[in-house]
C-alpha cells in the first residue's frame, strides 16, 4: 500500500520526509481526496477518510 501512495503523492519537489509523514498519518483514499479538492476550505470532508485507528 505504501508504493500505492507514493505514486499517487510522489511529487518531484517534495521532500521523502513530507512523503512519509503523509502516509503514516492518511489513508489512500484520504490523500487521493485531497488532490481532487482545489480550495483549502474542501480539505475537510477528506478527514472523514483518515485513519481510525490512530484515535
């Protein structure tokens, strides 16, 4: 799953440490979300996809 999500986030410019950070705290679906959205403010309703566990 981790490759999974590199792929989807991996930007040339972003650093690994972003990278990891992202994916031990977000779910796919979550970050996948959050590329669709374009303003901030939608960022939101992608939480409902964040990692349960975690809590």
């Amino acid at each position: 799953m981790q490759q999974i999500m590199l792929k989807q986030i991996l930007q040339p410019d972003m650093s690994k440490a972003i990278v990891l950070r992202c994916m031990s705290e977000k779910t796919l679906k979550q970050v996948q979300c959050e590329l669709k959205k374009e303003k901030f403010k939608d960022l939101i309703e992608c939480k409902k996809f964040g990692k349960e566990e975690s809590k």
